[in-house]
C-alpha cells in the first residue's frame, strides 16, 4: 500500500512516477564553462524549457510541458515533426505539472488543484486542442484520485472520488469525451482498492486494528472474503503493482518474509506466489511493463545509483543500447501500445539535460529537446554518493555536492573545510537519490557543499531500514544527522562551526529539532513547511489520510488520544524546546498546505516572538505543501540565499526582481536577512497570482 508522504503532493495511482517528472539529464557535448561563475536563480528554479515528455499511445504525437506566458502548459505534436508543437492549454495560474494520455490518444488527460489545498480535480483536453472538461466538477472539500487507465477500456479512465464520505473513495468509470461518468462500486471501507485492466475491482486493502493491512478479495457473490495480511512491518516495502492483461496474475513489490522487498508474482485465485527478482542490497522499486501483455518486462534497483535489469531479452536489449548510447542512468518514460516508440530520459548530475524518441525496432534515438538548456553556460559540479556509517552501526546512503575549487584533483574528496548545507529530505518515508539536483547546483554555486543523507526511515533500503524509525523523531533519526555533520567534519568536509540545517516537511521538521535539541550543532536552520507540534500535527491531517493513520502514523510517531503517546510526542516536538533556540532560523509556508497546516509554523513563530527570540516568517496565500509557483520558489530562494549567505558567508545574488508575480508575505523578521525589507514593495499584493 502506498502511502503519501509529507514531501510529496499525491501522485496518480496506476501511474509510473517517472512519466510525471521533469526529466533532468546530462548533456552530451557540452561546452566547458568557466567555474565560479554566479547561476541566475531563475535558470534553477525558474520554469524549464520543457519537461515530462511522453508519447502516446497510438504513436500519433508527442507531448510535453511548457511555458506559456510564464506557466506551465501541455504541448503536443505530431511525431512526424516533433519540433513544430503547439500549446494546448492556456492555465494562467498554477500551471499543469502531472498529466497523461488517453488510452485512444485522442486526449490528454491532467490534475490540478486550487492553490495547493491537494483536492484535485481531473481535467481532459483534446490532442488537437481546445477548452478543457473538468471531469470530476465537485464542489467543496472533494478529492479526486486517478486510479487507471487501460487501453482494454480505450473510451473511460478510472477516478475515485470522496464527495460521499471524505475518509473514503468510490470508484466511477468517466467518459472523459462526454464527461460522464457511472458508478463502478461505492467503497464498503477500504483505503485502496486493486482492479484488473477492465476496471473490476478485485481486493482491497484496509487497516486492522494495531497496524498493518487486512487484504480482502471480492468474490463472485459480491462479498469481500480476508486473504491475507501484511504486517505493520512490511507496511512501506510491500506495495502493489498491477494486474497482467488478462487479470489472471497480480504483480507485487513485497517485502514478506525478507527484508528488501522482491518482484513476485501471485495468482490471484489460489494466491501462490513466485518470486521474479529481488536484490540484497535495496528494495526493487521501479518496474517497466510490456504494453501488449501488461507483465513486467524490467525492474530496477537503487542503492547509490538506480540501475535497472532487463526481465526479456527484447528488454534486455533496449537497455544494452540505451546504456551504450546515453550517458548516466536512463528510464523508460512512456511507451506506444504497439511498443515499437518510447521516450527515454537519462540521469547524470552535473547537466540537466536531454528528452529522446527511441525507436525499439529500428534502435534509433531522436533527440527532442533539453530541459534547461541554458545552464549548459554554467559549471556544475559532481555528486558523490557517499556511505556514511553510523554510531549504531547503520549505513546512511548519502550524497555530497562540493562547491567549484573545493576538489582540485576531481578525487571526490575536499581539499579544505568549507560551509556547509545538510539539506534534509521530507517523507520521512522518501529517499534521496542520485542525479541532477537543482537545490545542490545553486548551494554549491554559492560556496557551500550540500549532503542529503537518507535517515533511518527512508524508503528503498528494506524494512528493517524503515521500521528503525519507529518512535524515533528527534530520537535516532536526528542523531544519523548528527553523525553525519560529524562525518563531514572528520573527512575535511565542513567548516565545524559553519553548518546550517535546512529542509522541507520533515526536513522541515528536522531543522527545527537541529536549531532546538541541538542548537550547537548548527549555525542556522532554514524550515520549509515543517511540523513543529507532533500532537497537533496528528490531529490536522485531512480525513482522506484517516483509514492509514492507526496502523502508520501511529505506529511510528503516536496516537494523540493516548496519554502515554502524548507525552512522549510533545517530548519530541520543537515547540516544547523553544527556549533552546540560539542561532537564526527562517520559516517557509504554504497558506493551504493540507498535510501540514499553517498553524505548525504560526506556533513556533508566537512561541518565539514571546520569548524575544528573532525568526523570520514568510508565508504564501497561494500555496500548500511545498511552493509550485516559479515566482513564489524564486522569491522564497532569494530570502534563504541572503538568510545563508549572512549566516554562513557564502555568494548570494542580489533579490533583483525575483519577487515580481511573487505572493510572498513576510510575517516576521524582514530585518534579519540583508535586502528583504527593502524589496517587499516589489512583491505582488497579498492573495494575488
């Protein structure tokens, strides 16, 4: 069962990940620029030039997103010419960042919601253009969750909706040409629901009292029959994957009765299963499915790179050629339902880079474009992943990006200490990983190198790696931090005194423990959207989140109706150490953020003005878990540039007119970081876009 994560916004179920990412890859010839040279902000966090190419599935066009007068829109042309694209779209506001195709290729088919408060609606437009139909128009505190899309039903998608009990989602077939839409099943209380490619629903998965899921079948008689289990421990590395054609095999990712999680496949009638492939080293996460038979066809697996392995020997021939054509890593990112066209991404660091069309038959590769072009102007520098090992005898996969001249002889290693950015992952349930990552380039372009370590609790290192974390925030998961400052101390890393924290959701939260339970450590903290009350951030999560609480949050933070729970919660929390504080921080939030509520932040903010303690607090009307705006990231990236740089004594761009279009509101502390004050006139008025 999947379960979102503070750090990410919901995702469309029966989707693979990858076909919604921008894509950030490595340039082939590239120039060679000079270092030292300062990155505009804006070619970082600004817009890409395109992103998230895919093909559709008739092979007919080819899409992607891009600006249009500042705002992410969908573009699509024919594959004939792939360079003469049109827009569309014409979103004025948030912009369109996960989409997809419909199975005939007639439309394309997208998420979106309404200033970051996560109640998606699903949105179609057609291939050749023109208004888009909402399909789910629902007013109020609705969700809508995409749950399939198969070309066995080439004329509906799938949708869940929770408009008649917020906990819970029924399940409607949508004609998204007429915008109809029928009932398929009104939920009985399940929080997910597994159905084959022609829509029927076949298990479901729902808590069971102290943890853990109770997976039921539907039987012919219309009852649902208990199967099976998965235990509480196996709840973030057992996960489904989908039904083969037919509906007579079902694909796991599943980590029962070992500790990575294998590929194993089970009938669905007598629930044998048989294993397809594991890994010793880290969980298989990634999986590539045959177009015709729906059954898998690779799967990949990611301890310090992601590396993936060929299931048939068509496949393992793409990724043969892929391998030799491409440089870095390299994902499938969408494939034509005859399976003959895809389009490829590849992974590197130090270029974000190139989209392709991959013909299978005649192996050849079409370039499509660059996501940001323009840094090809600037130098970038390496990723190291790196292991780190901990006091109690755990290894944190971690990865390190040292600022230009800080490794003279390219060995990996610094030549001298320098300040340094632990930038924090949220989840806590996600994973760092390697490739091009724009938050490391713009630290380490300012003179700082940046480490993101992958905690005890992160995802894709086994159960036993993620259950370590069970009633340990604050506890053994801040100390892995602690441990690795100390590592990047020992390895003439860091400067010791020269270390900020900085991070969002439960980086965020991390940060505010760094500068409370261990403000020695750090020089200053920088809280994007992060929970400072544990209690309170257990009380506010939207109902859709409830049928996972028990078994999960509980689990491994606390029940806030238990007395024992609540003591130990508010122990851990940031709010009751406030007294500690002693070096800068900076706040960052989203007025609409469902997951972590604003009143995380405003507590902490009050806590401190009582006590006289500085803070600076800057808020967004328009955002929710995170800043999806490109102004609102610019402006935001501009105060923390100056935060850091006052504070660490790195580079820092003047804020310019990085707060035009911006909603940015400061709430406390304009004073504390060098130019804000005297650039808030240029923000956009309170509420704007």
């Amino acid at each position: 069962m999947k379960y979102p994560s503070f750090a990410r916004a919901a995702s469309l179920a029966a989707l693979s990940a990858a076909l919604l990412a921008p894509f950030q890859i490595s340039a082939q010839n590239a120039p060679a620029p000079a270092a030292g040279q300062l990155i505009p902000r804006e070619l970082i966090f600004g817009n890409p030039s395109r992103s998230g190419a895919q093909v559709s599935p008739d092979g007919k066009h080819v899409s992607w997103l891009a600006p249009v007068d500042g705002v992410m829109n969908l573009w699509v042309a024919p594959i004939a010419t792939p360079t003469q694209g049109k827009a569309i779209t014409a979103d004025k506001s948030r912009g369109i960042t996960q989409y997809f195709w419909a199975p005939d290729g007639s439309h394309v088919m997208y998420i979106q919601d309404a200033g970051g408060n996560e109640n998606f609606h699903v949105f179609a437009v057609a291939a050749a253009g023109g208004a888009p139909r909402d399909l789910t128009p629902v007013d109020g505190k609705v969700r809508a969750a995409v749950q399939g899309v198969s070309s066995l039903r080439p004329d509906v998608v799938l949708v869940g909706l929770n408009d008649r009990n917020p906990q819970f989602f029924d399940l409607y077939e949508v004609d998204y040409k007429a915008g109809t839409r029928k009932l398929v099943l009104q939920n009985p209380g399940y929080g997910s629901i597994l159905t084959d490619n022609q829509f029927k629903p076949r298990f479901g998965m729902k808590q069971v009292p102290g943890g853990g899921s109770s997976v039921e079948r539907l039987e012919a008689d219309g009852s649902w029959k208990p199967v099976f289990q998965i235990a509480n421990e196996d709840a973030f590395t057992t996960n489904p994957v989908g039904f083969n054609k037919d509906g007579s095999a079902f694909y796991w990712v599943d980590s029962r009765g070992r500790d990575k999680a294998a590929l194993m496949r089970m009938d669905p009638a007598t629930l044998k299963s048989t294993m397809i492939a594991q890994s010793d080293r880290a969980d298989i996460q990634g999986i590539v499915a045959d177009p015709k038979t729906f059954e898998p066809i690779a799967y990949s697996v990611n301890y310090l790179k992601n590396d993936w392995t060929g299931l048939t020997a068509e496949a393992k021939a793409d990724l043969a050629f892929l391998k030799g054509k491409l440089p870095g890593e390299i994902a499938i990112t969408s494939i034509t339902d005859d399976g003959r066209l895809a389009t490829v991404a590849a992974f590197a660091a130090e270029a974000p880079g190139t989209s392709y069309l991959y013909d299978r038959q005649a192996k050849t590769l079409t370039k499509l474009f660059d996501v940001r072009p323009e840094l090809a102007n600037y130098r970038l520098q390496p990723m190291q992943p790196v292991e780190i090992p901990t006091g109690d005898g755990k290894t944190l996969v971690s990865y390190l990006t040292l600022p230009a001249g800080a490794d003279t002889n390219d060995d990996g290693k610094a030549d001298k200490p320098v300040p340094m950015v632990l930038f924090v992952h949220g989840g806590p349930w996600a994973r760092d990983g390697y490739g091009y990552n724009g938050t490391h380039q713009w630290l380490a372009n300012r003179g700082y190198a940046v480490l993101s370590v992958n905690y005890r609790g992160s995802t894709g290192f086994g159960k036993g790696f993620v259950n370590a974390a069970i009633g340990e925030w604050s506890g053994k998961m801040h100390q892995d931090l602690l441990d690795s400052v100390d590592w990047a101390v020992k390895q003439g890393v860091a400067i010791p005194d020269k270390v900020a924290i900085m991070g969002g959701s439960y980086g965020g939260y991390a940060t505010l423990v760094g500068v409370t339970f261990t403000p020695e450590t750090f020089a200053c903290g920088v809280d994007i959207v992060g929970p400072s009350n544990l209690k309170t951030l257990m009380e506010s999560f939207p109902p859709y989140w409830r049928p996972m609480l028990e078994g999960t949050f509980y689990k491994h933070i606390g029940d806030p109706t238990k007395p024992d729970d609540v003591k130990r919660m508010m122990a851990q929390s940031p709010i009751s150490r406030v007294d500690a504080i002693k070096v800068p921080l900076l706040i960052g939030q989203g007025q609409n953020d469902p997951r972590v509520v604003k009143a995380e932040s405003d507590q902490i903010v009050e806590a401190m003005r009582a006590k006289n303690l500085p803070a600076t607090y800057v808020n967004y009307p328009d955002e929710g878990h995170g800043f999806q705006r490109p102004p609102n990231r610019l402006s935001f990236n501009a105060v923390a540039e100056g935060f850091l740089g006052q504070c660490l004594g790195g580079k820092a761009e003047p804020i310019g007119d990085d707060f035009t279009g911006s909603t940015l509101q400061v709430l406390e502390g304009a004073q504390h970081v060098p130019g804000l004050a005297e650039a808030l006139p240029k923000a956009a008025p309170a509420g704007g876009q």
